[in-house]
C-alpha cells in the first residue's frame, strides 16, 4: 500500500502542507508530487490526497481538470482532499461546493481546509496590491494549522 500526495500551489503553502502531512501519515510510505510539473502514475497508488488553495474564491483549474479526467480511477481508490486559504468563517465550508461535484466530495474519506499563509515574497505586484487592500496584511504571515493537518492524517488513517 503506498499513497500520493498530488498538490497545486501558487505560491507555496499547499506544498508546505503537503510536506507536513507527508511527516503525519504513519500507515503508508508517501509520495508528495505537484500536479504542475511532476511524472506520477496514480495508478501505482492506493491512497491519494489532493491538495489546492483558493484564490479570489476558486481552486486552480487544474485541478478540477484533474478530478474530472480521472472520475473513474479515483472512484476505485481512498482519496481525500485538502485546500489552503485564508478564509476562516463558515463562508469558507462552501470553497468545497463551489469548486467540486457534490458526487465527488460525497466519495472522500477526508476533507479540511488547512488554513494558508500570505506570502508577499511569491506575490507579484499586483497581488501584493490587491491583498493589502482586501486584508490588510502588508507582511508574510501563515495560519497554516499544524493541528487540522494532524486530525486529517488520523482520520484518513482512521
Ligand atoms: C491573489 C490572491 C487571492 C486570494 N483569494 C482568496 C480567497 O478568495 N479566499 C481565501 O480564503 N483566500 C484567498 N487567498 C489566500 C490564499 O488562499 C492563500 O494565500 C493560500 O495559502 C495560497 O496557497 P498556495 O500558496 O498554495 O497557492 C488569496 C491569495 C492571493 C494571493
């Protein structure tokens, strides 16, 4: 049994997630790809974990992409999801709706929003512009939760 972590990040924090949750997984060896410019075989995998992050209310579409042309495959093995965004309030449960059949977010044996982080570093000029304006943040800052990595592990695992 081994399981893949297949992420897509923009500017970082779903990568970093994916590593800490490499670190949490117990029961299987882990390989952590990214979707972008990785070879992978889902195929090899029993478990696989997918891993986006939200932007101006959308995951990368990609990823939808990728659910989509592997409907079936993915209906043959344990699958979860996680997504990464800054967003903390109930508005934010409903990223899951908004960007995947329900079909699909029926069939995961996990799911959980992780929290984010603001990297200026990766920003480019106009999205350093737009986050200072809508969130009032002018620095880096990470509310990814360590503690909501490890209870998805537990209960994937579980
Ligand atoms: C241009 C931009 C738009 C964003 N829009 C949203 C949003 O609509 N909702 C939200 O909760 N977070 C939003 N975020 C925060 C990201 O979801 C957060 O930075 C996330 O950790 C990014 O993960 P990544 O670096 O793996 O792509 C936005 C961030 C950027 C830079």
């Amino acid at each position: 049994m081994s399981t893949l972590i297949l992420y897509i990040s923009q500017h970082g924090a779903a990568e970093k997630s994916s590593d800490i949750l490499k670190t949490k997984l117990k029961d299987t060896p882990v390989d952590v790809k990214n979707l972008r410019k990785d070879v992978f075989n889902p195929e090899n995998y029993e478990n696989i974990i997918l891993g986006c992050s939200i932007h101006a209310g959308h995951v990368q579409g990609k990823m939808k992409k990728f659910v989509k042309k592997n409907e079936n495959l993915l209906g043959r093995k344990k699958v979860g999801l996680f997504i990464t965004c800054m967003e903390e309030g109930a508005e934010s449960q409903q990223y899951f709706t908004k960007n995947f059949d329900v079909t699909f977010l029926n069939k995961l044996k996990t799911k959980a929003l992780f929290g984010g982080e603001f990297n200026f570093e990766r920003m480019n000029f106009l999205e350093k512009a737009i986050i200072k304006k809508i969130s009032g943040f002018t620095e880096t800052v990470s509310h990814i939760d360590e503690n909501k990595i490890e209870n998805f592990a537990r209960e994937f695992e579980g």
